[in-house]
C-alpha cells in the first residue's frame, strides 16, 4: 500500500472520529465583536460548555450543539448591578417575579440586594432562598445598617448604650459569616440618620474584619444637614477608621445648591484613593432620582419616633410653623414643586404643584395631606447633566441602577446609559461603558468568575444590536423594557434567546467568603 493510500485511510477515519464523538461546546456565539471586560475589542467567538466559557478566540474550530449568528452584534460579560432594591422580587413567591425580565432584557446577570442599610439580618435565608426559588439573575446581599439599628434601638433619635453597640455588633458579624458582601448604610434615611460615625465605624468594622465592603447611601447627597462635601469625608473616614474598602451608592451632587459640586467631590475621593484608601462609587444614568415624600420633604427631627410621631406633629399646633417652613426649604433644595414628580398612588404621574392645584391649596399643604395618607415615591429632578457626566468619566465609578418601584431606571438603566452617554452624548466610549458596567464591578467586589469574557470564567454573557439597544422606560411609562438585546445567558443557560425571554431560571445566590478563623 503505497503512502498516499495509507494517508488518504487515516483521513478518513479521522474524519469518521471527529463526526461520531460529541460536541466540545454546547454553544458558539460567532462572529460578533468581543469586548472581554478587559481587552480591546475584536471580531471572533465564544465558545460555552456548561456553566462556563471554554474559549473565545477570533476563531473557534470546536464543534458546537448550537451556533448563533452574532455578526454586527456586541458581546459583552453580562452586566452587574450593584445597588438595587429588587429583594422582594428575588425571594417573591411568584416565579415571572423571581426571573427579573427588566434586567434580563437590558443584558443584567448579576445584582446586588440589601442596599441603603435595608439589608436582612437573616442574609442565610435570602441567599438560600434561591435552592428552592430559582432565580433569573444572580444576586449578592448586603446585611442593613438600618435593619440591624431598627432591631436593637427602634427609630429613637439617640446613641447606642455600650451593650446595644455590643449587639449591633455581633449581629453584623454573623450577617457575615453567613454570607454577606458587607454592611450597607443609607446615612440619609431616619433613624440611620441619627447615628454618629463612631457608632458606624464600629459596625463597618466588623464587616471589613471578615473581608467585606462598606457601601453607603451618603448622609447628605444635597444640603439637608452636613452637606455633601461633608458626607463625602465621613465616608472617607469610615473607611480609614473601620480599615473597610468603601462604596458610595449612586454619587450624585442632588439639588439647586450643590449642583456643580462634582469636580470637588471628585477631587476628596480621588485624593484618598492617592493616599491608599479603597473608595470607589456607582451611579444611575438619570437627572432624577427616586425616594419617597417623606424623605424628601419632611425634616429628619420631624421623623424622630417613626411615622406615628411624625403625624401627631403634624396636628400639633406648636410645631406646625416650624414643620411647615423646614418642608418649604426642602422642597426648595429640589427645585420646587414643579420638580416633583409622584410616581405611586392616587397622584401617580402628577408633580406636586399639579396636585397643589388641583386641590385648591399650597404645595406643603398638598404634600402633608397626601403623606397622611401613605409616603409615596417621588421622582425628584435635582442633578446636572454636568455633574453627571463628570461622575461618570471617573475610571472607579461603574454603573448602577437604584432599582425601585416607579422609576425608569429599573427598566431602562443600563441601556440608557448606552443609549445616551455613548451613542448620543459620548461621555463614554463602549469600551469604558462594558467594563464600568461589568468587570469594574466584578473586581472590586471580588465576584470571582464572573465580568469578564475568559476561558473557566462563568457563562454570564449578554449579546446587542449596537443600533437597537436603548431603553424604552420614560418618567411617565417606567415599566416598558428595553430593546435591542438578542441574546443572554446566566450560567451558561440562555435567558434570552432570539430577543425573547425564555423563562429559564438560572440565577444563583452569591455567598461571600470570609477569610479562614474570622467565623466560628
């Protein structure tokens, strides 16, 4: 048999080899432009088996159970959210709730729960929650600031004694040992409000003891009490304090006094982080934010005692002039009754002077009779394009959301970020908007495996029409998906697949991992 024979039979069987033994990929994205979390784009394919990426490479010669054609699409590590307020929906009863199709279809893998010090004590239960309630996305908690001093202290306007500081303590500590990403403070809220940085110190430090992070909803985003640029060094000095990388929740210079201030606070972070300090931040890519009308109205001595106390002041004639002007000065940091726009209840989609008029009376008289009956959410336009953008060219702030009920931004954050500060106003270039909204955040929080496009990496990837993607959510309507996103998968599993929800449930609870001998 001459060699030329010989080779021509190997071939064959080679062939033969190759076409009976099973695919070493489940699945090929081909053809799309890469943009790994960290490299610079290139046209080629992701190979996945499993739960994780195997290869992603200009070209991938593997076979494939599937292939999908992701020519003049984007690639990207799936994006990660990590200041959200989408508890409920992940440990709901209902499993259309659990699959959290707002985020899945603006190409979101990952969030983060228990924001603004309203994370559970009880973090074991959230995280095992999704064993028996599967998830659509994947989600971290932080244990709650807020919780934890409501449990110990109630809503009093007063210090801890030495015992209670002790409790509040351990019950951080064991937050963490069952899993916790770390201690979440929203300075800004009653009774928080009413604590002083040692007693937050004390706390964080627990947290920063067994690896965890300090992230916090700022004592004053605006000129309500200390002032921003004042919030901005205690949270600086917590992290110095309590030896805790610190993040600041959705940064922002809010109202018509700070507007402008951005270049300062950017100026204090970026000096700490020259001094060695681990301070970072996050922000939603809106000129509104989202609270509710007490918060954003009613003053913090008011709010003394809970929602019971507030109202009898508001009957006590002793305190109605006082009460009534600090409302009036509030109102005004936010720009006025115009800028108030009520995003729940029976004055949905109407501003504060709207319902003002409507009832024939003065806007602080509107806002005290719609509190009496419940608090419902505002949306409060108060920020800058200026210091927006500012913020948001920093290279250690990434994207969040702020997702709560009422606002666009838990439909529409991500892709408005895409939509607007790329394509529209080119703030960022795509390459910096990815990897703010996905490896930036898997790195900082130390989410191993994950925000990035690699080999052994976790299958969280999101695939978008670079014409389509853009939000749909407005102020008015905030609960219309987003476009433009043709393929996601969490954990390898597709999510969605051709542009439509599949309603697969592949999420999974991220516990963190205290250092060895910092748990019993």
């Amino acid at each position: 048999m001459n060699i030329g024979r010989i080779g021509l039979l190997v071939g064959v069987a080679l062939a033969s080899i190759s076409a009976s033994a099973p695919p070493s990929a489940d699945l090929i994205l081909r053809g799309g432009t890469i943009y790994t979390g960290s490299d610079a784009p290139f046209v080629g394919d992701v190979a996945i088996k499993g739960d994780h990426i195997v290869e992603v490479s200009p070209h991938v010669a593997r076979a494939a159970t599937r292939v999908i054609d992701a020519h003049g699409m984007i690639v990207a590590p799936g994006f990660i959210d990590p200041h959200t307020h989408m508890g409920d929906d992940l440990t709901s009863d209902d499993p259309a709730r659990r699959l959290i199709p707002m985020f899945l279809t603006q190409g979101v893998t990952t969030a983060f729960i228990g924001n603004d010090g309203g994370g559970e004590i009880d973090v074991g239960r959230v995280l095992d929650s999704a064993r028996t309630r599967p998830v659509g996305i994947n989600y971290a908690t932080y244990t709650g600031f807020g919780t934890i001093r409501q449990r110990v202290i109630g809503e009093a306007k007063r210090a801890p004694t030495p015992q209670e500081l002790a409790q509040m303590q351990a019950l951080v500590a064991s937050a963490m040992c069952q899993g916790a990403i770390g201690l979440s403070t929203g300075l800004f809220y009653a009774p928080q409000s009413f604590s002083k940085t040692d007693e937050v110190v004390a706390l964080a430090a627990e947290a920063g003891k067994r690896g965890g992070f300090y992230d916090s909803h700022i004592r004053d985003e605006s000129s309500y009490t200390v002032g921003l640029l004042a919030a901005i060094d205690e949270e600086i000095e917590i992290a110095r304090a309590a030896h805790i990388p610190a993040h600041v929740s959705h940064i922002k210079a809010l109202g018509v006094d700070v507007q402008g201030q951005a270049p300062a606070v950017i100026a204090r972070i970026a000096g700490a982080r020259a001094a060695g300090l681990d301070i970072t931040a996050s922000q939603y890519p809106w000129s509104a934010s989202g609270s509710s009308m007490v918060a954003s109205l009613v003053p913090l001595w008011a709010q003394d005692g809970g929602r019971k106390a507030m109202l009898a002041r508001f009957d006590d004639p002793t305190q109605a002039t006082r009460l009534r002007t600090d409302m009036a000065e509030n109102m005004r940091k936010r720009g006025g009754p115009t800028k108030l726009l009520i995003s729940e209840g029976a004055e949905r989609n109407r501003t504060l002077a709207e319902v003002a008029a409507a009832t024939k009376t003065d806007p602080i008289s509107a806002a005290i009779a719609v509190i009496r009956v419940g608090d419902p959410g505002v949306i409060s336009f108060n920020q800058s394009e200026a210091d927006i953008a500012a913020f948001m060219r920093q290279p250690w702030v990434m994207t969040d959301s702020d997702a709560s009920p009422g606002h666009p931004r838990v439909y529409g954050s991500f892709a408005r970020k895409y939509a607007k500060y790329v394509v529209a106003d080119h703030v960022l270039t795509l390459r910096e908007m990815i990897e703010r909204s996905s490896s930036l955040t898997a790195d900082t929080f130390g989410l191993t495996g994950r925000g990035h496009l690699k080999a052994g990496a976790f299958a969280d990837v999101v695939v978008f029409d670079p014409r389509r993607y853009a939000p749909r959510a407005t102020y008015q309507q905030p609960t219309e998906l987003a476009v433009g996103v043709q393929t996601v998968l969490v954990n390898g599993v597709l999510a969605v697949d051709g542009g439509k929800l599949t309603g697969r449930a592949a999420g999974r609870a991220l516990p963190h991992r205290p250092p060895t001998g910092t748990c019993p």
